[in-house]
C-alpha cells in the first residue's frame, strides 16, 4: 500500500467517524427518493378528521396572554338560578385554571401553557392581591393544597411547598414528592387531589387523541402515598381527567373525563364517572360514553365489558374541574350535588358550554339531572369566558376560575 | 437594504455576530427614550425591513398573524422560549408595547419564495407529509396563518425545521398543545421534507 493510498484510507476513516450524524441521513436521503412508496396512511390521532368543509379548518380556540381588564370582564352577561349573584373575585390573573384555598384564606390558582405560574389571591381589604408564588413551571395545572403545603404537579414531577402560607413572598424551592411520570405533554397536564384515604390521586392522560399506549404506564388514575411511594391504579380507560373529587358521605371517586375528538361533531359525549371499585376500566380507548365502540380500537370490543358513565356532559363540551358540594350557603338541593365546569369545545363547529352546570345524585348515588347552572359565556360563537374548576370556599360560595378572561368569579346566594 | 446585503456576503457565524450585536446594542435604548419607530427598527434590523429576514436562525416575520406574534412577544418576555436575546428584547415591554409591536409587525408583507427553485422530490414528499398531518388545517390551506397560528408559507426552512425540531423533542413547549401532538411520530427526514415544501411554496 503506498503512502498515498494509506492517507486516502485514513482519510476516509475519520470523515466516516466525525460524519456519524450526516452520513446515515445523507445514505437514506439518496436511496429512497427514487424507491419510497408514498405513506398515504392517516396518521392514527387524526382518524376522522373531515379533509373539507367546516371541520377541515378546526383550530384549538386561543386566550389573549393578557388578562380581560377588570371592567371589560363579562360578569354583567352571567346568568345563574334565582337568588344566585356573580361578582368579580380576582381580575388579572392570566391563564386562570386551578382553584385551591389554604387555611389561613389564601386562594392559590394554577396556570398551563399560557402562563406556566402558580399565583396567590391574597385579601387586601376586599381587593384581591395577585402574587406570583412560582414560575416557568411545565405545565402546572395540578395543584392541591393539605396540612400548610401546597402540591404542584407538572406532567413529570410532583412537587411540595411547606409552610406555604407563611412564605408567600418567597415559597423556596419545593420538595420533589414524585417523579415517576411520564411527561409527555399532550394530556401530560394533571388534576390532583388528596383523597379521603390521605392519599394523593394523580391521573396520566392518554398522550394522543385516539391511541392504545400501555395501560401501566397511561391512560388511568393513579394514587400515591404523600412521600410518593406505593403507586396503585385506581381507575383505567381514563383519556384525560382534568377534574375530580371524592363523595362527601362514600368517599367514592368521581371524575370528569375528556372523549376523544374528530369522530363528529356529536360524538362521543364527555363522561362523568364513578369508581366504585379500585381499578375498573373506563373504556378508553376502546369504548366512548358507554355505548359507542371505537371505530379503530373498538373492534373485537364490547362497551358492556366497561363501566359505563353516570353521566353524559356533551359532545367535545370538555369538562374538567368538578366538586361535591359540601357548604351551606346555597339551598338544600344543592347539597350533595356536583358542580361541574365545561371549559366548552374547541373540536365542534358549533361552539356551546362554556359554563357550570350541576349533577344532582338520587338517595343510592346515581345522577338524577344534569342542570345548567352559570351561563352565557358563549357569544357569536366564540367565547367570552371559559370556566376551568370550581371550589366551594369556607363560606359556602362557589369560585369559579376562567383561563380565557384569566380572572375568577366568585358565586353567593341569598333569598 | 444595505444592511441586510452586506449581511448575506458574510459567513454565517458573523451574520448572527452582526446581528445580535445590533440587537443588543438597540436594547438599553429600546427601554426607554426612543421612539417606537426606532425600537421597531432595532427588529427589523435582524428580522428584515421587509419582512423577509437574511439571517440564518432568524424567522421572517412578513405577513405573521397580529394574534401569533404578541404570543410569542409575551413568550419571550417571560422566559419561555429559549432564546436569551429575545427574551433580552423582550423583557422590558409593557402590555401596551406587546399590542404595539404585534400590530405593527403583522403590516409587514409576507416574504417571497427564495430565489432557487426547490428539490422537486423533497418538495413534493414534503407537501404529501403535510397534507398526511393536516398542517393546513390550522395553518390555512395556503399556509398564511390565522389569530394564534403562525403563518408558514416561505418562512426560512432552516428557521421551520429547528422549530419542528424542537416541538418534537418537547423542548419547545407552544402557547398550546397543539404541535407537541402533531408531529409525534415523524422522523427528522420528514420535517426537513416538510421545512423544504413550505419554505418554497410558490406565491400565491
């Protein structure tokens, strides 16, 4: 081998080495260009969507990233049953989502894309002061608060601020309780709560619209001990829940659970839930609101081999943050009954929801009526507000948060 | 016009030298004092009078939705996207200067088609991939974008592909869930396909 001939092999050698990235690529580019059959399959998460007319143009509804002035809010156009009233509880607070109150009175409200914050409502004189307690969080949405701390859960992590209430100014940096998930970000996003059982409920969403990942790791509710140990699946089949609570008197587990998209515009309805035992399935991605067989994952399938949904919330109406009603303020029917908040559809044509409305349960637990309950944030087919969750305060008034307005509402009573 | 001609003679690294230097040489200005005409200017110094941008790593903004733009104004102030000069740019912007800006860049004309017409069989895999995860359903059939969606059609394809990238690999995270869940699934050839197609669509 001459010397020439050596260098030129070396050569090669290292430009194969450094070239590790590029070449492959480079190869594959060249050889398949002539030869690549074309993939003309739908990609398995957009399975039904229209290729014309209304439905092709869908896009997810946008909120402005800043908050309605106080005066522009669209409290005068709130409509609630006789005797209810509406005010403004909080304006300025961008991407408002989750509602939780401390002990000492602090009202603490999560974000999500929009603002990535979690914020303190503190009292001052009647006026609510917004602080910022945290920020340039991954998708905060979860939060819960127990014994002074508050939880914040992202779509990886579970974190902890102690003393909270004391600290506002300056929380520190939070314990890491959990970090056994996922992550993903589509549906990665987490309702949490605290149950009756002194555990902590967190759900992993399924990470697509329609798909079948592994029911281990997705698509179920999950709880785990405050110290994050001892994970156990309480609940499978579940898409995207973004709101839950426990019965008052059974402590059984109800939540809300997002169906998936593209299928029609009237199909499938969202779920309202029961637990009644740990681990039923729910159906997803299998069967939707009880009664309708997936047309890709239902083959092969029957609904009645899955529990069937207390109550059916609307085609895409997308409710999320719900809770048992457990004050005094408001009149008897209320009490026991469960206020739900649809955030309203962005995957329907027609937009409607965008409201609370209330599920009245009979003596043996099951839902008697689903009632509308604050409306008339729908206008010209777009939205005025979206409501995320509900809570009921110490005082019996119902806040209702808005991460379209980003602001919060605060409902009373009085005959 | 000068500018942005000498910028296209120099090699890459010194473009993007040039053109954060100019930025940051704007910033303590852009706070205070100037006038808006000349903070504007300090943008479109990088991001082109024109709406077109030379600059390789630096989109166009021409013809972006007034809605689309204030998002990503609002991004950058906060921190969230990763770009430190831009979030430099950004912070001292009030909520009346983001509506300013935002209005004011979306009356830029949307950029040409380059100059080099494009690789038919990357153009046309790229336009059958697009199609296969619906771009247009949100972008417009035609790319233009609309309120928070940005518009595609001719932005830089260097420029398309690092941000596909970067939604992909979860490092971006958007105003929304939106792309993080359209582009599961696609290989890096399939975006640069895609980043070929959309940057050489022709003019409408």
């Amino acid at each position: 081998m001459t010397t020439a001939s050596m260098m030129r092999r070396l050569l090669f050698l290292v430009l194969g080495l450094t070239g590790l990235v590029a070449l492959p690529v480079a190869a594959q580019q060249q050889g398949r260009a002539p030869a690549a059959p074309p993939k003309e399959e739908v990609p398995f998460w957009a399975i039904g969507r229209p290729s014309s007319g209304p439905g092709a143009s869908m896009a997810p509804v946008p909120a402005f990233p800043i908050p309605t002035p106080a005066d522009k809010l669209p409290i005068a156009k709130l409509k609630l049953p006789r005797g209810f009233k509406a005010e403004v509880f909080a304006s300025d607070v961008l991407d408002a989502r989750g509602l939780r109150e401390g002990d000492k009175g602090t009202v603490f409200v999560s974000s999500l894309f929009v603002a990535g914050k979690i914020y303190a409502l503190v009292d001052q004189g009647g006026r609510r002061q917004v602080k910022t307690i945290a920020e340039k969080l991954m998708l905060p949405n979860g939060i819960e608060f127990h014994k002074g701390s508050l939880y914040v859960a992202t779509p990886k992590q579970v974190l902890r601020y102690d003393n909270i209430e004391s600290t506002l100014d300056n929380p520190g940096p939070p314990a890491v309780v959990y970090e056994s998930l996922p992550g993903d970000v589509p549906h990665g996003w987490k309702f949490i709560k605290i149950g009756p059982d002194g555990k902590l409920y967190v759900p992993v969403g399924a990470p697509c619209n329609i798909c079948e990942p592994s029911p281990d790791t997705h698509a179920h509710i999950r709880r785990i001990n405050l110290d994050g140990s001892g994970m156990e699946i309480v609940a499978r089949g579940v898409r995207n829940t973004v709101g839950f609570d426990f019965h008052p008197r059974t402590g059984e587990l109800w939540f809300t659970d997002n169906q998936r998209d593209w299928l029609s515009e009237d199909l499938p309805q969202d779920e309202l839930n029961r637990v009644t035992k740990i681990g039923q399935h729910f159906g997803f991605p299998y069967c939707h609101q009880g009664d309708f067989a997936d047309p890709q994952f239902g083959w092969g399938k029957a609904c009645e081999d899955f529990v069937k949904p207390a109550a059916l919330l609307g085609p895409h109406a997308a409710p999320l943050g719900m809770r048992f009603y457990t004050g005094t303020m408001f009149p008897s029917r209320y009490h026991g009954a469960i206020f739900i908040a649809r955030h309203g559809p962005w995957n329907k044509s027609k937009k409607f929801a965008a409201d609370v409305v209330v599920a009245f349960l009979d003596r043996a637990g099951r839902v008697r009526s689903v009632e509308p309950f604050l409306t008339g944030l729908v206008e010209n087919n777009g939205y005025l507000g979206r409501p995320v969750d509900v809570h009921v305060m110490k005082d019996g008034s119902l806040l209702v948060s808005d991460d379209h307005a980003g602001a919060v509402y605060r409902i009373t009573y009085s005959p | 016009m000068t500018r942005r001609r000498a910028a296209r003679a120099a090699p890459p690294s010194s473009r993007l030298g040039a053109a954060l230097g100019l930025l940051l040489a704007a910033l303590p200005a852009a706070a205070h004092a100037q006038t808006f005409e000349a903070r504007l200017a300090a943008c479109l110094a990088c991001h082109g009078v024109d709406g077109a941008s030379s600059i390789p790593g630096t989109p166009s903004l021409g013809g972006q939705p007034a809605f689309f733009l204030i998002t990503q104004l609002f991004l950058f102030r906060e921190g969230r996207r990763d770009n430190e000069a831009m979030t430099a740019a950004a912070t001292p912007l009030t909520n009346d200067d983001l509506r300013a800006f935002a209005d004011a860049i979306a009356k830029l004309p949307p950029p040409s088609p380059p100059a080099t017409p494009p690789d038919p069989a990357r153009f046309a895999r790229g336009r059958a991939q697009a199609g296969r995860r619906f771009c247009g359903a949100c972008h417009g059939a035609d790319y233009s974008g609309r309120e928070q969606v940005p518009r595609l059609a001719n932005q830089r394809e260097e420029y398309l592909l690092a941000v596909m990238r970067g939604f992909r690999a979860g490092t971006r995270i958007g105003y929304g869930p939106a792309m993080s869940e359209a582009l599961v699934g696609l290989a890096d050839e399939d975006l640069r396909d895609i980043a070929h197609y959309l940057a050489h669509l022709p003019r409408p």
